[in-house]
C-alpha cells in the first residue's frame, strides 16, 4: 500500500451518495459518520430528501458541516458540478471518503423476456452513478489520500445467484470491477477502492416488500464495516470485496 499518511474518520469530509428517504441506507450511513465527527455533504437525485437527511444530523464538534445537494449523479458533467459545489461550500480541496451508495434494485426476470429499458436503468442507476461519482472526485480523494467504498451485491458473487435479477447482478458485477480498477490506478496516489456486498439489508422498503422474516442485514452493521473500510485500520486495504450476509 502506498506509504503516505492517511487521516481518521473524525475532522474530515465524507461524501454520501443516494442518501435518499428516512429509512433506507444513506439515512444510517449519515448518521453513523456524523457521530464519529466527521463532516458531510449528503447526495441525491431528490434535493429535498438530501437536506431532511441533512437536518436530522447533530453534530459532536466544533466546526462539523453537513450540506446536502440534488444531482443526478449519472451525468457525469452534473457529478462534476457537484463535486465542485461540495469542495465550496465545505472550503476545501480534499475529500476523506466517497461512500457510492446511490442505485437501486429491480426485477428483470428470465432474459427471454426481459423489458430492454429496465435493463438499461438497472446499469444507469448503478454503474453509471459510481462511474460519474468516481470521476467527480477523483481530484479531491488523491488530495486527501481518501478512499473509496461501492455497493455491490452478493447477487454478483461466484456463490450468488442472479437468477431473475441478471440486468441488476450484471450492473453490480460492473460496479465490483470499477472498484478494482480505482484500486489499482489510484494505489499510486494513494487513493484506496473497496466494496461491500451484502444480501437483504433492512431497509424500510426491503420490510415493506418482503417483509419481516427475512434474513436482513442490518443497516448499522453496514455503517460500522463502512467506516472500517475508511479508517486508518483499513490503510493497507484495498480492491477487496467484503461480503455482508
């Protein structure tokens, strides 16, 4: 791993993507980091769930900053804006940890007969967001030795079974590839890439759809490996994929 020091948690600027509704993902991951102090600038198509996801952070130290901003992260001239608007509003040039959360699941069913445009979304809110994300703030990670963390899905593991989610499982397997690209292209610059890949995580709209006897993941549990994965600990860590089950 490259030798150069990497900063704690705590005093910096993470970055959440899709943070989204109360009740999903983003919502824990914002809280948890606001916890451990760090400061936020909270992303999503929805700027009005941004900022209430915004609002409900309290902040532990002096100087904490969480901002929340619209975008449409699958553009990668508006991801590029945005990068550039968080960096102002956060008077900064360096970014701690880019967490690419933004996505989304969606049934396809047997490939015979497959909707092409559900095809195509599952790649646009998936791959093509961690993609624009990644490129976004590049600049910003290599100036802060930050590291990257992406949402994959055990769907798109060797031992997973894509069977009736193949456009979703495909787009996830291009996500774990990104990945292990940033890991290797930017080991030089001191940027790290990993990804998570849970099953079911415990979200309000995973209950609402299969209800309570699942086997979830717990969104804490998610957090705290998160938060791991960009810690000093984790500084020789990077291009792996921790499954979450």
């Amino acid at each position: 791993m490259h030798s150069q020091t990497h900063p704690p948690i705590a005093s910096h600027l993470i970055v959440i993507t899709g943070v989204g509704r109360a009740g999903q993902v983003g919502e824990a991951l914002a809280r948890h980091f606001a916890q451990l102090g760090a400061s936020l600038a909270l992303l999503d198509l929805n700027g009005d769930e941004a900022k209430a996801r915004a609002a409900d952070l309290t902040p532990v130290r002096d100087g904490q900053c969480f901002t929340a901003h619209a975008a449409n992260l699958a553009d990668a001239a508006e991801a590029q804006r945005t990068a550039a608007e968080v960096l102002a509003q956060h008077q900064t040039t360096a970014v701690h940890g880019v967490i690419c959360t933004a996505g989304g699941f969606g049934m396809t069913g047997p490939l015979a007969d497959a909707d092409p445009d559900a095809w195509h979304k599952q790649f646009i809110i998936n791959l093509d967001t961690a993609f624009a994300t990644t490129r976004a703030f590049l600049p910003a990670l290599r100036d802060g030795k930050g590291s990257l963390v992406y949402f994959g899905s055990a769907a798109a593991l060797p031992d997973g079974s894509p069977k009736g989610m193949a456009a979703y499982a495909a787009a996830k397997s291009g996500v774990l590839t990104l990945m292990r690209t940033v890991a290797v292209d930017e080991r030089k610059n001191g940027v790290r890439a990993n990804a998570v890949a849970p099953t079911s995580i415990r979200t309000a709209t995973n209950m609402a759809d299969m209800g309570d006897k699942t086997d979830y993941v717990e969104r804490e549990s998610v957090a705290e490996v998160i938060a791991f994965l960009l810690s000093t600990a984790a500084r020789n860590v990077t291009g792996q994929v921790l499954k979450l089950s």
